[in-house]
C-alpha cells in the first residue's frame, strides 16, 4: 500500500498538522492518563480503519507501559476483564463519539454519567477533545491512505515548532 498524498510534504498540510499536533499537546498535559490517551485514540483509530494510526497508537501505548493483553483486548473491551470501569466508560464514550453517524443518540445520557461519574471537568475537557482530534486523524490517514507499520515511538516529539 503506498500514500495517495504526503500532507507533511505540501505547505498547507504540514501547517494543519503542527497546529493539531499542538492541540494533542494540551491534551496530552492534562491529568487524563496517558495509557488511556493512547487506548481511546487506539480504539477510534480501529472503527475507523486507520492502518496508519493504529500503528502509532498501539506502539505508543506500549511504550507508555500498557500491557499486551490491553493492547490487544481494546477491540473488545466490553468481553474483556482487563478494564476499569472508569476506562469502560472512557472507551464507551470513545465508540459513541467516533460512531456519531451509525447512532442516533450520539453520546447516550448512560455513557455520559458514566464519564462524569469517573472523570473530573479538565479531565472530561480532555477527552472529549481526544476523541474529536483522533477522528480528525483517522480521516486525514484514511482519505490520503497513509499505511501503518513505519511508526517508531516517539518520532514526532519536535513537531511543535
């Protein structure tokens, strides 16, 4: 599989991509843990067949010290015994919010309880910000078929400037 596009190459695109890798920043500074950062944005990147960004995601999240098990068992977590309730309801969030089109309700009022049950304002301002970036990601992959496998951990920690 080869990229349709080099986004990172074009003027436009790589202005668009530093501003939301500025955006990720701010998330990632927040109190919301980064093993769950990187199982949210894992999972969106899954329904939404982002080869690209479940590369980086499922890489990042072991190097952020998530197991295997976990690693491998988000595609599945409500059959899988290796999750807190409280990133149940991160990742149920994380499905509703990344399948707005495929539901009706959108985010249902159990799935926000849950979420504001566990979660504190800055740490739901967190997520609900995540699931909106990582989608963003994952059409951006998607459209210019950006293929998954190169990803190593940490290659983009100066895209800031």
């Amino acid at each position: 599989m080869e990229s349709r596009f080099n986004l990172m190459a074009n003027k436009v695109g790589a202005k668009v991509g530093k501003r939301m890798y500025n955006v990720s920043l701010a998330i990632m500074e927040s109190s919301l843990p980064e093993g769950l950062q990187q199982l949210v944005e894992l999972r969106a990147s899954q329904i939404n067949g982002c080869g690209w960004c479940v590369d980086v995601h499922t890489k990042e999240a072991a190097a952020a010290g998530e197991t295997p098990v976990r690693i491998h068992l988000v595609a599945a977590w409500r059959e899988s015994a290796v999750f807190t309730e409280a990133e149940r309801a991160a990742l149920a969030l994380t499905e509703e919010g990344t399948r707005l089109a495929d539901a009706n309700h959108g985010v249902s009022d159990e799935t926000w309880a849950q979420v504001r049950k566990h979660y504190d304002d800055d740490q739901i301002a967190a997520l609900v910000s995540l699931v909106a970036m990582i989608n963003a990601a994952n059409r951006l992959g998607v459209i210019t078929r950006m293929p998954g496998g190169s990803y190593e951990p940490g290659m983009f920690a100066d895209s800031s400037s």
